[in-house]
C-alpha cells in the first residue's frame, strides 16, 4: 500500500534529481551542513566506520559537511563510503548519492535521513543527516542441529553503539555455552530438544534488545508424515482428525490444500476437519513443514451415499498434440448412470458424453487439468468426484540464459509405463549428461541459437530400459530488458498465471499484466512504484490476504551459489525516516508443477516481554517479502539491487534443480503462522487492512538471478 500523502513527495523528488543529473549532480540550493554530523570514511568491506559525531574525529575534508559539499558540487562519488550510525560492516551498495542503501546481515538501510527536508523545490544540505539505525537483532535462531552433532550459531546484531554484548535464557538444558563478546552459541545433545531460548543484547551505550527462540535439535531420521490413511467417515456432517510427523526438526506447520469446500486446518496442531461432506471423494493434499524442509502427502477420503465412481485419479497423462480419450466407471445405485462434467472448463473441441466418454485433442500445451465429474443413479442419487488430468510430454524443458531446465515426474512415468522406475537416463544429442533417480536436471553451456533435442530413458524395476518422452528446446539470446517473445529472453517472470485478490477491482488490477512482468519501476530508495501501471496489490485483512502465481517461459531459476531470484514490492519509508519503514509482508513458495508447491521457512521476531515493533525490518526476520526496498540498481544482482532475495537452499530440497513458479500470498493479520509458531502480525496503518483496493502487497517485479 503507498501512502497517498507520499506520492507528490515522490515527483518532486523525481523532478530535482533528473535536475541533478542534468547539472552534472549539482543539488541547487543546497547548503553546508557544518559540523554537527560527521562520519569517517572507509571503504565497503573493510568493516569499520566512526560514528562519533564531533568534526574533530574525523580528517580534514571527511566531515559529512565537506562531503555533502563536494557532492553538490559534481563529485557524484562523494558519498559512496560513507555508512549509516550503528553499521561497521555492509555487504552491498546500491543506488547512489542521497538514494544510496547498503545492505547488512540480509538487510538493506538507506545512508541518509532525509525527514528533515522540508521542501523538495529548494532543498537544503543542512536538513540531510546520516542515518541511525536503533540496536536490532539480525539472527536470533540458531538453525535446526542433529542429536550428537555439533550445533555451531552466531548471534548477529546491528544498529545501537556497537560493540556488543550477548546473554541467553534456556531453562535447564545443558551442554551449549554463548560467547559474551562475540554472539557465538554452540553446544551438542545427546537428545532431542524443542526448548525455548531468549537471546538478549546490550551496546555500549545501555541500549537492549531482546528475542524469543527455539533450541531445536532434531531426531536422526528426516521429516516425514506419520498418518497414512484418514480414518474413515462416521459421521459426514462433523469429520476431524489429527495428523502427526516425525523426524525433522520440530516444531511443524500444516498446510492443506483441497478443492473441496469447508476444510479447514490448524497450522500448528495439525486438525483438520469439516462440519459437512458432501457425497464425492474428497482429495486432501497436507503439507508438514518443520524448520528447514516440507514434505507432502495425498489423502483420498470417500463419502459414500450407496453410488460411487471407481475410475482412479489422477488420469493416465495425456501428450500434447496426441489425441487423448478415456471412460469413467461407476458402482452401486441403481443403473443406468448419467455422467456429465461439472465445474470445469474443457479444453476447445473435447467433449465429453452422458455415458461418461471423454475425448479430444490435447492443446499444445503444460498443464494440469483438473475436472470434477458426476455420475447420477436413475433414483436421483449422485456422486462427485475430483479429477487431475496431466498434459504433459513426460519431460519438460524450459530453456533459459545458455542453458536448459529439464525436470519429469516418475509417478507419471509409472503410470504410463506400468512399472515401477528405480531411475532414468537423460541424454542430449544422443549423449548421455545425468543418470540417476532424481527428477531435475540443469544442462549448461549450450550456444546461443542452438536447438538441443532431449531423450528421457526409464529403468524399470524388471530390468527393462525404456524410452519414456522427448523435447527440444531453442536457446534465445539474452537481455536484461523486458524480452520481445520468442525472439529474446530476459530475467523477469513473464506471465501470472493466477491473481486471487480478497476483493475485486484492486489497484493495479488495470495494469495487469505488465505491472509485475519485467524489471521493477522501482525507481530508488526513497522512489518506490506506486502507480497502477507499476504495482498490483494482493489485498490484507484480519482474515487473511490475496495471491499471485507468476511462471517464467522464456527463463527459469537455477539453484546455485547465493541468493536465486528477488522479488521488489514497494517498501517505503514514512516521512522520509529510514527508521519508519512500511511494510506489507507475504510469504513466497515456488514449484516446478502448478501442483507441488515449497513454501520458504518464515521468522518473525518477539521480545522477551511478548512485544514486537511492525516498523522494524528484524521482526520479519527470515523468508518474507516486502521487507527491504529497491535501490533502482540491477534486479540481477542481490548485492545492489534492494528487494528480499531468496536462496532455493532453504528449502531443504536438494532434488529441487530449478523452478518455473512463484507463488505470493499475501498474509494478512494474525492469520499464518511462522515456523515456529508464532503468528504473522501485520501493520494496520493507512488502512492497510480493509481486504481491498491497495491494501496488503504490492508487487513490483520478480527478478531471477541465477538464470
């Protein structure tokens, strides 16, 4: 949501520095500041910075004053080393001049406060100060460790009057010490442990902070499911039950996902239930995440009226540009049947029979058809039942910048070959480049302009070497503006697949698509899109908060070194203050196939005394977006660019190669859950919770970076 309040402020600020520019970065207008700020100057990386605040400490011609001068008078780097109060370390830079942020411990801060100007057609350098970022806890959660194995963390802070000093509560457990001076916390258990922890830090200066955690210490085995059936329906007008998991690192999350009406699910106890079922097989998909990884489960519950439709899903996938036809069965009621297609759009030129005969030819296309049939008794009884048809040529291939993504499912293998599959074959030209029993492969270093043809072979669990699909892929060239289709690819997502709002006709919903595709209109620290053409918002309330599913076409997310890809939403800062920052968080989760999602890990940070500050950027401390602002650099690079940037390693997944899909969910207030439990709270300022217009995220742009 962008203030209204804010946006002549932005034009203004737009108009002086194109004037700027255009003067050869003279600021007109502008005066001395004097002496009463002042920072050293010290390169980026070389980890200190004096933040006293006397000219005195500092060498001739380094006081902020004399920097700020020089800058108006065209030195367009003056600025460039200096660091906020309460920073002696950054690991990025971004934009420039006043606009310019840098990035600490995976948070960007702007360098200069700018509340003080009151006047944006005739600014004054003696209004500009440096930032000063209050004390902040940066990495209050020691990761997940394994019973018997070293568990090594630090404690990071930033702000305040470094340096610092660190002191834990833990209760009774033994066997972990933390290092006062330096924040280090290690230790081993010879048990498993889910204990809370307390972290608190002082500076020099007096000033503390505090954070609740967990210690958790995981059994050896990994996480997984323990419910393998759903008890059958005793009574289909009120159904509950309680799922449980094992392994891992606790404690666990819930995540349910169904098409059928009235299921709910307790994120933290794992309950779900209904008050009514209706007649039909209920297809419930759960999703257990502890502190590092998710794992999935499918459940088929059946509620029975004496009619029943025996035909299995998901269908025998169906090949793009084949034909495709099949028939539904029935059992118990009284025959003859009739079948019909209900709540569901097929595809042009299928149809589909009152005897339960589908057929047609299948578009040219990857998806997931998902259709729901019926099936009536000539007493009138009827059964619904839920259907997932895969479009798909077996192996999927999304080329991107001289590579290729190439990913295939083996419960579709299986279904298709009818056999079991212990592994596969890839080759490329006839040369094999990965054998094994994943399901992802990257294929690097391929020409521009090259059209490489892929052969996927299955290992069968009878000794059987069979060919399975076949793709070809043509490789475009790249570039960093938004892609001209079929003919270049860039970075950005290229098409939203879905938009869920809580409301119709939000902002930004005139804008679709090109408002979120291509580089972000983010213009600078202090500059955040705001326009209809340049962000689209989700929606938030008390009750929960809309989504948008992005796929990339002509591009894909590659896991590797670092941070993958980042999203830009507009973050600003109130009045200017850097220390009054706005935000509007959501949680991210990304696929391969539409239908088999991974939902980054989440933390949000509370006191000691329960409180939490909803204009700190620490209390949404890990797996959010809609943090840190954009600086207007390069989207590919999450060393200048700004934006929350996301490292597919979370996950847990190391299968996971690459992935096509983002999906951004909104979370409202007080509805979602972080990993450990703790609920997502969300700023009620300037009306950011009434579930329409531009309430909740806006989303600017995603970006990849290792693409």
């Amino acid at each position: 949501m962008m203030s209204v309040s804010q946006r002549p402020l932005f034009l203004t600020l737009v108009v002086v520095i194109l004037l700027a520019t255009l003067m050869g970065g003279a600021w007109l207008g502008y005066q001395s500041a004097g002496t009463s700020e002042t920072s050293a100057v010290a390169a980026l990386g070389a980890g200190t910075t004096n933040n006293n605040n006397h000219a005195s400490s500092t060498p001739e011609g380094n006081s902020l004053a004399a920097l700020l001068e020089r800058f108006r008078l065209g030195d367009v780097h003056a600025l460039d080393h200096l660091l906020p109060h309460g920073l002696t370390e950054a690991s990025g830079s971004g934009g420039g001049g006043l606009q310019r942020q840098v990035r600490s411990h995976g948070l960007w801060f702007p360098v200069f406060d700018l509340s003080r100007i009151q006047s944006l057609d005739d600014p004054n350098l003696s209004d500009v100060r440096l930032s000063r970022i209050p004390l902040m806890i940066t990495a209050p959660n020691p990761p997940p460790g394994k019973i018997k194995e070293p568990l090594t963390h630090r404690f990071t802070a930033v702000g305040g009057t470094p340096p610092y000093l660190w002191r834990m509560e833990m209760g009774q457990t033994k066997g972990f010490t933390l290092n006062a001076q330096t924040g280090y916390f290690s230790g081993l258990s010879e048990v498993e442990l889910n204990v809370p922890l307390t972290i608190h830090v002082s500076d020099s200066a007096g000033e503390q902070m505090s954070a609740q955690s967990t210690l958790s210490i995981a059994a050896e085995e990994p996480l997984a499911i323990a419910t393998l059936e759903l008890p059958p329906v005793a009574d289909s007008s009120n159904y509950s039950t309680i799922l449980s998991a094992s392994g891992g690192a606790k404690p666990y999350t819930w995540i349910l996902s169904t098409k059928s009406l009235g299921w709910t699910c307790d994120e933290s106890t794992g309950m779900i239930k209904a008050s009514h079922l209706e007649p039909g097989d209920h297809e419930l998909t759960v999703t257990a995440q502890d502190q590092v990884t998710s794992v999935q489960r499918s459940y088929l519950l059946r509620v029975s009226n004496g009619l029943e439709i025996t035909t299995e899903s998901p269908l025998t996938p169906a090949a793009p540009g084949a034909f495709f036809s099949g028939a539904f069965e029935a059992t118990g009621g009284t025959p003859p049947y009739q079948w019909s297609v209900i709540d569901t759009q097929l595809p042009d030129g299928w149809t589909f029979t009152p005897e339960g005969q589908i057929s047609g030819r299948v578009p040219n296309l990857e998806a997931v058809l998902s259709l729901t049939v019926q099936v009536t008794d000539s007493a009138g009884l009827s059964f619904d039942k839920s259907f997932e048809l895969s479009l798909s040529r077996g192996l999927l291939a999304l080329a991107s910048d001289q590579k290729v993504g190439l990913a295939w499912r083996h419960k579709a293998m299986q279904q298709t070959l009818r056999a079991g599959i212990t592994g596969v074959s890839l080759r490329r030209n006839g040369v094999e480049i990965y054998r094994g029993a994943g399901s992802s492969y990257v294929d690097h270093a391929l020409p521009i302009g090259s059209t490489p043809s892929y052969e996927l072979i299955a290992f069968t669990t009878d000794g059987r070497t069979l060919p399975y699909a076949a793709a070809v892929a043509t490789i475009l060239p790249f570039t960093r503006q938004r892609a001209e289709p079929g003919v270049t690819g860039d970075p950005y997502a290229d098409v939203v697949s879905t938009f869920n709002p809580l409301s119709s006709g939000g902002y930004g919903v005139t804008g679709l698509p090109n408002n979120v595709l291509g580089p972000p209109n983010g213009a600078s620290t202090f500059l955040p899109a705001y326009l209809p053409e340049h962000v689209l918002s989700l929606h938030a309330s008390d009750s929960g908060g809309g989504r948008v599913m992005l796929e990339f076409t002509n591009n894909l997310i590659e896991s590797g070194p670092g941070a993958d890809f980042t999203i830009f939403e507009n973050v600003f800062f109130v009045d200017n203050d850097p220390n009054k920052r706005f935000m509007e968080p959501a949680i991210v989760e990304v696929a391969i196939y539409e239908d088999e999602w991974f939902r980054f890990p989440t933390r949000v940070q509370v006191a000691a005394d329960g409180s939490i500050n909803l204009k700190q950027p620490t209390y949404y401390t890990a797996g959010f977006a809609g943090v840190n602002a954009t600086t207007g650099d390069d989207p590919t690079n999450p060393n200048r660019s700004g934006g929350d940037s996301f490292d597919l390693s979370a996950l847990g997944q190391p299968g996971l190669a690459w992935i096509r899909y983002i999906r951004i969910l909104a979370t409202g207030d007080a509805v979602l859950r972080d990993s450990l439990g703790q609920k997502i709270r969300h700023t009620s300022e300037n009306n950011s919770l009434n579930g329409r217009a531009s309430s909740g995220f806006d989303l600017d742009a995603v970006s990849a970076v290792n693409y």
